[in-house]
C-alpha cells in the first residue's frame, strides 16, 4: 500500500484557481454574487481531491465518535458541509487580506495580556493552527500601525498565494516570511523581531517540511498524532512570552482567541524532551478543545494522524 504523501507534498493547483477566480468574483461584484459561484468550485475541488474528502471523513469519523452530541458522522454530506465551511473560510480570508473586513465584525479574547506585554516593550510568539482563519489577525494590526506581525510561512505553498495578495493588496499589514526550515540565520532574525517588540506567528498543528524528526506523539481526538518540537524550541530560544493564537467565526462574528500558553517556555538540558512533548501535549488539548467548540472549522486536508 503506497504511503500518504505528507501534507507539504500535496499538491493545490485546483486550490489556487479556485481563489483566483473567487478573488476577482468578490472584488467585482461583492460577496453575495460570490456565494453563487462558491458552491460549484467547491464541489469540484470535492470531487476531484479523493485524499483531502477522505482525510474530511476520517477527521469527522473521530469527532463523531469523541462528541456524538455534535451530530456529525464521516458521511460524504457532513464531508461537503465540511468543504463549504473551508469556502466560506477563503472568503473572509480574501477579505482580511483586501482590507474590507470590518472591524465590528471582531470580537477579541485575552487580547489585554498581549497588549500588556506589547506596550512594555516586550514582543510574543503566537501559536497558530489550521483551526479557523487565523489571517483575520491582520486587523490587530490595521487598529494600531505600532503592532509589527510577522508570518512564518512555507515557501512551496505560499509562493503562488503571495503573488495572488501581493497584486491585490500590496500594502498588507503583515510581514510574510518564507521558510522552509527554521534555522540559526532564522532564529536570529526572529530573535531581532522579538526584541523590537513584535509579534511572530507559526503554525504549531504541521510536521516539520524537510527531513527532521522533531516531533513529538501527543494524544489528538483519541488516537496518536505527530505535532511538530520546533514552535517549542524556537519558543525556548526566543525567550518571550508565548501565546496561542485562534480565531473561530460564530454567526458573522470572528472571534480571536488568544491563550497564555508560557511566561518563558525553558527546561533544563536533561528534561528537554520531557518539556518538550508536555508541551506538544499540552498545545494539542487546547486544539482539540476548539476543535470541539467549531468541529467544521478543521481545515487539515490531509491525513493528520499519518505515521
């Protein structure tokens, strides 16, 4: 049986058409016009992406049977219902980016301890995840020009993605920087970041792209997975307060959410991996427990618990 390919292999050409044409569609004519033609290109990229509907089934297999309450099931309905969220989830995306999402349409949670530590100087690493649509942050820093945000993204997906914004908006308030790995030169560099009280997002829920095996097994919605050490290492070196970063949207609200995650993440050399995987583990509960808040807002498309 050939393995699953790992998340960073999968390929989104249909993906970035997709958000072309919706791109251009909700410049043009707003989002109520693009409600129509969501619905046909979601139902493609559905049909056609056999790996991401069976990831979707297996994802919500494991909701169904961790919180029945939900009413959720791996069937093919609950599966498309789960792409429409994707959708829906591009959509106000594409806004964020463009600049016309409102800001009365945010609510914030724990937000006064970041700004606590913002004003006195001190800059935080946020935790993110495929969990929501953590690219509404951009509207921290449309309300302050004083908060400096800086995304770690990955080059291979993000390059077609970036020119896509860039050619729409090319004034953003964020500083996407591509990585593939995070090396010395990188650490430094966000070390700096940090230092001149700044904001750094990296996504926590992706294994690590190139050949390290820096992961560690964490309970996940009752079975095994993989999350990848190094938002936590980097947190070590980082030496700055540590928060988790979600952003779930409720009615036509988003909510983003932001969880004291660590003061300081540190650990004696003997106990690193011990600290490492408590950490791992302790990040993973604070997912699954959102998950279970907004079950459609899941958007990993591949096989998560892949070993």
């Amino acid at each position: 049986m050939k393995p699953s390919p790992h998340w960073s292999d999968i390929q989104e050409r249909s993906l970035i058409w997709g958000m072309q044409l919706l791109f251009a569609v909700y410049r043009l004519c707003g989002r109520w016009l693009l409600q129509v033609f969501l619905y046909p290109v979601v139902l493609y990229y559905w049909l056609s992406n056999r790996s991401a509907r069976q990831a979707s089934r297996d994802y919500l297999r494991r909701l169904s049977l961790m919180a029945p309450h939900l009413g959720l099931s791996g069937s093919l309905w609950c599966s498309y219902r789960h792409f429409i969220s994707f959708a829906n989830a591009i959509i106000d995306k594409l806004a964020a980016w463009a600049g016309t999402l409102s800001v009365a349409n945010i609510e914030f949670s724990g937000r006064d301890a970041l700004l606590t530590d913002l004003q006195n100087g001190r800059g935080a690493l946020l935790l993110a995840c495929h969990l929501g649509n953590p690219e509404v942050c951009r509207v921290i820093a449309s309300q302050d020009d004083h908060i400096k945000i800086n995304v770690l993204v990955h080059t291979k997906h993000a390059e077609q993605f970036n020119r896509l914004l860039q050619r729409y908006n090319p004034a953003s308030g964020l500083n996407l920087l591509q990585v593939t790995d995070i090396n010395a030169a990188t650490a430094i560099l966000l070390a700096e970041k940090i230092e001149q009280g700044e904001l750094v997002i990296i996504a926590a829920d992706r294994t690590p792209v190139g050949h390290s095996q820096r992961v560690s097994q964490v309970n996940f919605l009752g079975a095994t997975a993989l999350l990848p050490q190094g938002p936590f290492i980097l947190a070590g070196l980082l030496k700055c307060p540590v928060y988790s970063l979600f952003c779930l949207k409720h009615a036509e609200k988003h909510r983003i959410i932001f969880e004291a995650f660590s003061e300081n993440l540190s650990w004696p050399r003997n106990q690193r991996e011990t600290a490492l995987q408590q950490a791992a583990q302790r990040y993973a509960d604070q997912l699954q427990q959102h998950c279970l808040q907004a079950p459609l807002q899941w958007f990993n498309f591949y096989d998560f618990w892949r070993r």
